[in-house]
C-alpha cells in the first residue's frame, strides 16, 4: 500500500497543524483531547492517502479541514448512539424508585395465601380487625360472637399467618430503609 513520505507528512502537520487545531478546537467546542486526537486521525488519513497529497491543488488545507469536519462529525455521532457512562459516584446519588411496588406486590401475595390457609372464622376475624378497622366490640357484634372469642380468634389467627410466612413479623429483620413500625403487625422482610 502506499503511503505518504514522512517528510511531506511533517511538512503537511508543520503548515498547517496549528489551524487545523484551532479549528477542530472549535468543531469540538473546547475539548483539547477531543480536538488533538482528530488532528491526528485527520493526519493518519493523509498519510494513507498520498494521492490527495499528489494533486494539483495550490493548498491542502481545504482538504485538511473537510476531512477534519467528516471525521468530527462523525465522533459526534457515534457519542450520541452510545448511552452515557455513569460511574459509581452518580449511582451513588440515585435513589431508588419511589413507584417500584415490587416488595409490597410480593408481600400482598403472601399474604392473600396465607390467608386462604386459615380457617374460615379466623380469617373473617381478621378482615373485621385489620382490614376493616373494626374494634373488638364492632367485630363481636358483625360476627355475631362474644367479645372474649374475637381475641382469642385473633391471637390464633396471627400465630397462624406468622407460621404461613416465615419472613414475616416483628421478629424478622426489616429491609435496610424501611424500619419496621411496631404497630405493624405483619412487616415485609429484607
């Protein structure tokens, strides 16, 4: 393959790498390593290119230059095809998202079958209690059974739930960001 003699390359960089810098300066909108490694892949093309070197043109500076502007052109391209890299210092900033519902998904799940796994009085105990707000009086009176059975259907129930979801309590560990409320009788596990 031929190539362009060293002597005329550096004449070639010695005429007119100074302009040929400052305008791809420009091209590059101040990025100085932007615009030196164009420079020289600019260079690069006219040393496998001997032929553009060879023509009857007063000056190869226009030549040079559209070159330049292809080859800017086209980094910039394929910068904008190319998703922007984040480093860990930006993912350290990110939170999670405030509409991702996956845990809460999964825990109404496990918490519908275990449901299903009760018995038909302690489940409806605890529709009353929990899902109605009712209190242990209301509960007594729409389910037709003393006061005294309400909790007792309670507590059995909830040992029941917590023996259907091993994960689940106030004695399991909470997720990181997410304190487990002591009120809470059924908290989501890490």
């Amino acid at each position: 393959m031929a190539r362009t003699e060293p002597h005329a390359l550096a004449r070639l960089h010695s005429e007119h790498g100074k302009a040929l810098h400052g305008f791809l300066l420009g091209l590059t909108l101040g990025d100085r390593q932007r615009a030196e490694d164009l420079l020289q892949e600019t260079l690069f093309r006219a040393w496998t290119h001997p032929e553009a070197l060879e023509s009857d043109h007063a000056s190869m500076r226009p030549w040079l230059y559209t070159v330049a502007r292809r080859l800017a052109i086209d980094a910039r391209r394929a910068r904008l095809v190319r998703p922007a890299e984040v480093g860990p210092e930006a993912l350290a900033h990110v939170q999670a998202a405030a509409d991702d519902r996956t845990e809460q998904a999964v825990a109404v799940l496990d918490v519908r079958r275990a449901l299903r796994m009760l018995s038909p009085e302690h489940r409806a105990v605890l529709v009353q209690i929990y899902y109605r707000g009712a209190s242990v009086c209301e509960a007594a009176e729409a389910l037709g059974v003393p006061a005294g059975t309400v909790k007792s259907r309670t507590h059995y129930a909830l040992r029941a739930l917590r023996a259907a979801m091993p994960g689940y309590g106030p004695d399991a560990p909470a997720a990181p960001d997410a304190p487990l409320a002591p009120d809470a009788p059924l908290a989501p596990a890490a």
